[in-house]
C-alpha cells in the first residue's frame, strides 16, 4: 500500500484516539446536519423532531446521505490531510476493480441473508404470507428500498470499515483490527428497536464478516455490496433490518417462533439462524480476503 508507512507510524494509542475522533465527529456533525434541513423542511422543532422520528424511506435517504457526506469530509480532513493516509491505504481500490468486488460482495451478502431465512423457514415457524398489492408494486418497492438501503450501507461502511479499521490494523494486525471494530459497530445499534442481547452479538459477526470482505479483492466496494447484499435481500423479503421494518407490498413476513431462532420483531439478525449464517460466512469470507495481499 502506498499510504503504509503514514498509517504504521502511529501509535496504538493514537490510533484509538483518531478512530474515537474519526466516529464522533462524523455522526455529530451527521446529527446536526440531519436536524438542520429537517428543520428547513418542517419549520418548526417539533415537526424536524417528528419528521427524524420517522422510518420512512425519505428520512433513511436523508439521515444517510448526510451521515455519508459527513463520514467522507472527516475522511478527507483527518484521514488523507493530517494523517496523510491515501486512497490505496483506504482500499478505495479504482472502478475496474472494484465492480467486480462490489458484485461479488453483494452475492455473497445476499447468500448469507438468504441461508439465514432458508434456516427459519426450515427450523421455525417463519413463513411468507399474500398481502395487498400487485407483484409490480412489490418489485418497485423492493427496488425503492434497496436504494434507500444503499448510502446507508456505503455510509457505515465508510465510518466503521474506513478510517478506524485502517489506523488499528496499522497497529495491531488486520485480524485484531476487524475483530476490535466490530465492537463498536455493533453497539452503534443499540437504539435500534425491538433490540435483543443476540442481536448484538449477529451486528458483531456481521460486523467481523464485513471487515474481512474489505480486506477482499475490491476492497471497499466488496465490503458495500456485502452490506448492501444483506441488508438489501433481508428488507426486499418484508423482514426488519437489526429491527427497522419495511413496509414492502404483495408479501407480508411472519417470523413465528421460536423468537430465539428467528429473531422476531429485531428480523433475522436477532436470531440464532443469523448466528448461524455468519459463521459460516466468517471463514469463507477469511479465505477470500486471503488472495488480496494489497
């Protein structure tokens, strides 16, 4: 990597702190941001409140769109100016490459997401059911939500899978960096509704899964269609995404029983199906980040 030997001479300890900075900063100026069009939009405090209050797919754009702008600016003024970080040590690998990794990456999400479902329709009660609308409006609103889903998934990829990973694996490895910042990705969702200890525990394997998908051939961008590949099939199938629910026409998801397997009300990342999955995910996606010696 060209940029190496900037982020190798930082400490440990420096390394912690600008991640800390890195993320803070990020989502402070992402709140502000947010809260300030959303006032623009309502004019008042309490119609901003509501308004960011909401699920809806305009919300999600908006709180994406900013958090990912914030996460680049950050990137840009303490990764590449004081840090003096460059692109390659990024993994912002250029468009040849990293198509090809984003596609790969979004199967490979989108496999995971599909054997956690197969595991709770098999081993529990989860089940698909006929609901309003016509199969058109199911497949442009399935698409609608995917591309909501989209900057969300590019912005925490960018936050956590960015700056913070590339300074601690500098300092303690790569492993020890994807296992350590899948912690904090993990617990950036504990206000996520309908929340269950093992859904903490699923966003940290997830967590550990994405990680090694940017050490893969793509670098960033495989590890983007990998979020985007399962956050992407979990919500075009009507289930919530680490608890936020999608209202997708023609079909409707129960998740039956029992809530351990399937998860419940959090969706399928709150189950043990999931927990399943991404384990069997984790090594395959070890073995593919193992070909990328960049």
């Amino acid at each position: 990597m060209t940029g190496a030997p900037a982020a190798a001479r930082i400490s440990l300890l420096k390394a912690i702190g600008w991640s800390i900075a890195f993320v803070v900063l990020t989502l402070l100026l992402a709140s502000l941001l947010g809260y300030g069009i959303a006032l623009l939009l309502r004019g008042s405090q309490a119609g901003a409140l509501e308004l960011l209050g909401s699920l809806g797919p305009g919300t999600m754009l908006l709180q994406a769109t900013v958090t990912l702008g914030s996460a680049l600016l950050f990137t840009w003024l303490i990764g590449f100016r004081v840090l003096r970080l460059g692109p390659a040590d990024l993994r912002w690998v250029s468009v040849p490459r990293g198509v090809p990794g984003f596609a790969l990456g979004t199967l490979a999400g989108a496999l995971a997401a599909g054997v956690t479902l197969a595991i709770s329709v098999a081993a529990g009660d989860a089940a698909w059911i006929r609901d309003d609308g016509t199969f058109g409006q199911y497949l442009g609103r399935a698409a609608l939500t995917v591309a909501v889903l989209a900057p969300a998934a590019l912005s925490e990829e960018v936050i956590f899978r960015g700056v913070p990973l590339v300074l601690l694996a500098a300092s303690i490895g790569r492993g020890a960096a994807v296992a350590a910042i899948a912690i904090p990705f993990a617990l950036a969702h504990l206000g996520n509704p309908n929340l269950t200890a093992l859904g903490v525990g699923n966003i940290a394997l997830a967590g550990i899964f994405l990680g090694l998908a940017f050490y893969a051939p793509g670098g960033i961008w495989t590890a983007w269609g990998a979020h985007l590949g399962w956050n992407g099939v979990l919500a075009a199938l009507d289930t919530p995404v680490s608890g936020v629910p999608f209202d997708i026409p023609f079909l409707d998801y129960s998740a039956g029983a029992p809530v351990w397997l399937t998860g419940g009300a959090f969706g399928p990342e709150g189950g043990l199906a999931a927990t399943l999955a991404l384990t069997l995910a984790i090594p395959i996606a070890a073995s593919w980040a193992g070909k990328d010696q960049s």
